[in-house]
C-alpha cells in the first residue's frame, strides 16, 4: 500500500543571487545551504529537517557509547574508515570532549563536534 503523502508548509526564502550558494527550505523554519549549480536539481525534492530521537544533547554524534561490562563511556572516531578508539571515561560528557579534540585533529575546520 503506498504512503500517503502530506502536504507540508516551508517559508520562503530569498535567494543570494550574488553568492556561489542557494537557500532550500525545509520543515521546522530551517534551511539548507547549497552549491548554485545544484540547487536546481535538489530543489525539485521535498527535503526536511530531522532531529535525532533521543532528542539527546550528547547525541549528536556517534562518537561514543556505554560499555555495559564497565560502565564507562568508550570513545572513537572513523578516519578514512577505519576506527580510532580514544578510550574509556567516566561520563557521557567527557567521551564527547575526548571525540571534539580528536575531530578537530583530523578533519580541522570540517569537524562535526558535539560542543560548538
């Protein structure tokens, strides 16, 4: 049985024509920025924003997890797919601490961090 689709409100946005990027806008008043010579093709899609369901401030990223067997949180981090494991911490916050440092090492301004 196909999904029944639903009609979903986006705002307007005014596009930078000077600029080398476009606006798409998506659901919950956010917005994406592309490249202008895509934003022709992607903007022929519905996209929208998506949250994680946790709705988890340390969840952010997947740099981490609870080791059940010792009860701390063992961080790691993917470098051209292979894992790098930063160690074991007492809390969630440090883990995420251990994760930001290491990011930043590897992928310098293109890091994804937890802590901004």
């Amino acid at each position: 049985m196909p999904r029944k689709r639903i009609a979903v409100e986006r705002p307007a946005v005014a596009q930078p024509i000077s600029k080398p990027y476009r606006f798409i806008p998506l659901t919950q008043n956010k917005i994406a920025l592309v490249d202008a010579e895509d934003f022709e093709w992607l903007s022929q899609w519905n996209w929208y924003a998506a949250a994680h369901q946790s709705g988890s401030f340390y969840a952010r990223r997947s740099s981490y997890n609870l080791n059940k067997t010792t009860l701390k949180w063992a961080s790691q981090i993917y470098v051209n797919r292979k894992r790098i494991h930063l160690g074991y911490f007492l809390s969630q916050k440090d883990a995420a601490k251990a994760y930001d440092r290491a990011a930043k090492q590897h992928f310098g301004e293109f890091a994804c961090l937890n802590f901004d």
